[in-house]
C-alpha cells in the first residue's frame, strides 16, 4: 500500500468512522461534508463547469455539467451519501477527474434526499434526468451511468426504473462500492466492520430507515440487489476487499 493510500485511510477513519458512531445525526454529517467540500481544489481550467437549475415544473433537480471541450462521451453521476448527504460540492472533484480521464461531460445530478424526500424521489428525480438527455437528443449508445455507495445503488435502480418504463438504457454502467443492498445483511457487513476505514455497519441501517420510512428494505428499485437484472447493459464494479459494501457489490 502506498504512502498516499495510508494517510488517506487514516484521514477517513479519523473524520468519516468516528462521526459515524451512534445515532445518526444527519445535520453534523452534512455540515461535516459541506466543511470538507469548502477545502476542495477549484474545478480545473481545461474543465467548463455549467450548473443547471431545477425546473420544477418539468420534475428536474439541479445538476452540473463537467465537461472536457470535446467530449466523446457522456457520462450521468450519482453522487453518494447514504441517501441523506453530500451533493454536487462534494463530488466536483471526482466528476471533474471523470471528464478529463475519460473525455466525457459528466452530468451529476442533486437528487432529493431523505429525510426531507424519502424513497422513491431520488429513483424519480434520477429517471427524470435520464428521459432528459433522451429527449435532448442523447444517444444512449454513448452515455454510461455511474455512481458511488448510494449512488452507485441509485445508478442500477434508474436502469431498472427504465427499464420497467420502455426507456432505452444507457450502453453501461460503472458502480463504484455500490450500497445495493438496504436490509444491510451481506457477510462483510459484519466480517469486514473492523478494517473497513471507512463506514460503521450501524449506521448504514439508520441510513436505510431515513430513506425507506417503513418500506420493505428489500424493495427493488431501493435495493436492487433483490432486482431481476435481466436486461440491463454490462456493469462494471469496483469494491474494495477491505470495506463492508463488497458483498453489495
């Protein structure tokens, strides 16, 4: 393991972990993230940052594009947060990173988030997004889903929601550390708790119950996977051996 690797590991379970003991306090989480977000690096110049404005009357959420000058592909984002924090500040720096390493514009969406907006408003605002781009033009051939921890949940329940809908579905997805599973009961939820450096496996079900409000936990489009996945384009995943959401993933 790198240096970088170590120092990192240490800063997130000094900041993340330790805030993640006990009841869940969804205001100090955020104020947590938003303070970490302040100290990010500005978008980088070769970078167009464009924010885009909620249209409420057309059900769209906010979102940002992150786009190189010549972009080859798109790519739609699903930030991650436990389905109750973070947003489009947190995550600037990863999908402006995407954009560049991947010559996309990346578009990362603000999707509702619980407790104010429970399930399904993030599945809804995301699926609104995705008949966005169709309707502008967007050839699904050329636009891959992607997200992380909640988001990368998010990413596969659009997919699914789009498809029980008729949509076209996008040509893949990429799943980083997806949270599939919101009954919380994969064997590294508890086998991987200690080394994991970043997450409590008791705060995720305090997560879930934020976002559900008394839905089965093992709801598809908020758990998908419980999901028929029949259909949907090639995934790719990543996960960590060390963390509590491999067997999510």
């Amino acid at each position: 393991m790198s240096i970088q690797a170590v120092i990192t590991n240490l800063v997130l379970r000094y900041q993340f972990k330790r805030a993640g003991r006990g009841p869940l306090n969804v205001h100090k989480a955020r104020h947590m993230v938003n303070k970490v977000a302040q100290r990010n690096p500005p978008t980088p110049k070769d970078i167009a940052h464009t924010p885009l404005a909620g249209r409420t009357g057309a059900g769209l959420c906010s979102a940002e594009w992150l786009s190189v000058a010549n972009p080859q592909r798109t790519v739609l984002y699903f930030h991650g947060g436990g389905y109750f924090f973070c947003g489009l500040d947190t995550h600037r720096p990863t999908c402006a990173y995407l954009a560049r390493t991947a010559q996309a514009r990346v578009l990362s969406v603000d999707y509702r988030m619980a407790p104010e907006h429970v399930f399904p408003a993030a599945v809804n605002d995301a699926v609104a997004w995705w008949k966005e781009l169709l309707d502008q033009g967007f050839n699904p051939a050329e636009v891959v889903f992607a997200g992380d921890s909640a988001g990368g949940g998010l990413a596969l329940a659009c997919m699914l929601a789009a498809r029980e809908q008729g949509l076209p579905l996008p040509a893949a997805a990429v799943l980083f550390s997806p949270w599939t599973d919101l009954s919380c009961s994969g064997e590294t939820m508890r086998s991987q708790a200690d080394v994991d450096v970043m997450f409590n496996p008791d705060s995720l079900p305090q997560a879930a119950a934020l976002y559900l409000v008394g839905q089965p936990s093992t709801t598809p489009l908020a758990s998908p996977l419980f999901a028929d996945l029949h259909g949907l384009p090639p995934l790719m995943i990543h996960a960590s051996e060390h963390e509590i959401l491999l067997s999510d993933a």
